[in-house]
C-alpha cells in the first residue's frame, strides 16, 4: 500500500465512524443534497459548491459554532463555510450571522480534543494563504452556495466529501483559542 493510501484509508474509515447518529444532527445540519462544479477556462479553474440541508439554516448567530466543509482527499486546505462567535478569526464575517469562509488544514485529534472526528491544524491552517479567504458565499432559507473558488486554494485537491459539522473549541488562559475540535455531523 502506498504512503497516501496508508493515510488516506485511515482518515475515511474515521469519517464513516464519526458521524453523529442522524437523530442528535439537527435539521438545519441534515444534508439533503450537494454537489461540486468545476469551471475551467484558459485563465483559471474555479469550484463552485452548492447544497441543500433539511431545515432553514438559522443566521442569528445564536446557533453555536458549525459549518460546512468541502473535505479534501488528504484534509489539507479543506474548504469551510462557518460561524463561531465570538472567537473572531476573520476579516469578512458576516454579521449577525457570524459565517466567513476559511481554508483549513485538519489532522488527527490531539488529546485535547479527544472524541472529535478532527482537530484543526492551526499553524499549517494560519500559513495558508487562503485562510482568510473571501469568497463569494449564500444562505437562503435552506441552500447554501459558495462560488467562485480558485482550485489552486485547494492545492488542486478533489473535494471527496460533503459536511457539516459542529466546532468545539478549547480556550488557552487568556481565552484565546488553543485548539478548534471537529465533529462531522453527517456527510454526502
């Protein structure tokens, strides 16, 4: 078996036995439909995600902290559309609502965030260049669409899977986030 095969195995065995039991997900994190559209041109690639949940996606930013994710194959420079107030991470929230869009790098739970599906890799995810990324992204009522994604934010990586997922994140002394815990939800 290859190296990347050796890891990636791992990694989609973790996500088929992490998500939560379809009666503890809330609606508005139920996935009823996505998809990934690729757009190609002499100048550029884009990718555009669309997808579709089964309750109204609420936007008063009283919700708690989750989102959606493009996974990548490797979990690196994973695309996130979340909400996490009040930790403020980004130049382009969205208020009240608190979503903005991120390029992460996920990795293994560390004992901190021991039970998650992933923990975020906050120094590689911080050096990404996209990680306060702005692109254009919607919710209306229950569809969610971000577009216009350079693929080269993605270190030209497929997306793989569809999630949502609930963030948990663990405070230092001066209340500073020490670590981000990943708990997918459900994922198509």
């Amino acid at each position: 078996m290859s190296p990347q095969a050796n890891f990636i195995a791992p990694v989609l065995l973790a996500l088929s036995l992490s998500c939560v039991a379809a009666e503890e997900v809330p609606d508005y994190m139920r996935l009823k439909s996505a998809r990934a559209v690729w757009h190609s041109s002499a100048k550029d690639k884009t990718l555009s995600i669309q997808l579709e949940t089964r309750q109204e996606v609420p936007m008063d930013g009283k919700a708690g902290a989750f989102g959606f994710a493009a996974l990548t194959r490797d979990t690196n420079n994973v695309l996130v559309l979340v909400t996490h107030l009040p930790i403020d991470d980004s130049s382009y929230e969205q208020t009240p609502s608190g979503f903005h869009t991120h390029v992460l790098d996920l990795r293994a739970p560390t004992p901190a965030c021991k039970g998650a599906t992933f923990e975020v890799d906050l120094e590689g995810s911080g050096k990404n260049r996209a990680f306060d990324a702005d692109y254009a992204w919607s919710i209306t009522r229950d569809a969610i669409s971000i577009k216009n994604i350079p693929v080269a934010d993605l270190g030209d990586a497929g997306v793989e899977r569809i999630a949502s997922f609930q963030v948990a994140p663990v405070l230092d002394e001066q209340g500073k986030a020490a670590n981000l815990c990943i708990q997918v939800m459900e994922q198509i």
